[in-house]
C-alpha cells in the first residue's frame, strides 16, 4: 500500500495541485478521481524510487474529492 501526498496540501478553485504517489518500485499506477475536478498523470508506472505524479485541477469549489491510485505489476 502506499501514499499520496498533494503539494500544496490545501488546493483552491483557481489553482491545480501535484500529487506524489509513493509505492513500490517500477510498478503501473492508475489514477481515480471522485468528485469534482480532473487527474492528468504525469507517469503511467512509479520510477525506480517508487514514485509517481499526477495534476490535479479542482473542479467545483467548496466540495472534497478522493484519489485514489491503483498499482499493478
């Protein structure tokens, strides 16, 4: 299992954030927004650190989302 970390932690309307997955090495990732806003991944598998990154731009304001990232084989 591993762990999302969004930068900046608190994302407005007008702003996007960068969400860092951190999991195992060298694996594919699938991201999964629910709610309002949208998920651009900037890597389809985490890196040889186990990490990998997505964009996400807010959709509705004042409403929470939940991502989630999927990691394969």
């Amino acid at each position: 299992m591993g762990t999302i970390t969004a930068f900046p932690q608190t994302v407005y309307a007008d702003g996007t954030a960068l969400l860092v997955y951190q999991g195992q090495p060298n694996r594919s990732v699938n991201w999964t927004v629910t709610g309002s806003g949208s998920i651009t991944a900037l890597s389809n598998a985490t890196d040889e650190t186990g990490r990998a990154g997505a964009k996400y731009t807010p959709g509705t304001s004042n409403t929470s989302v939940l991502v989630e990232v999927t990691a394969g084989a």
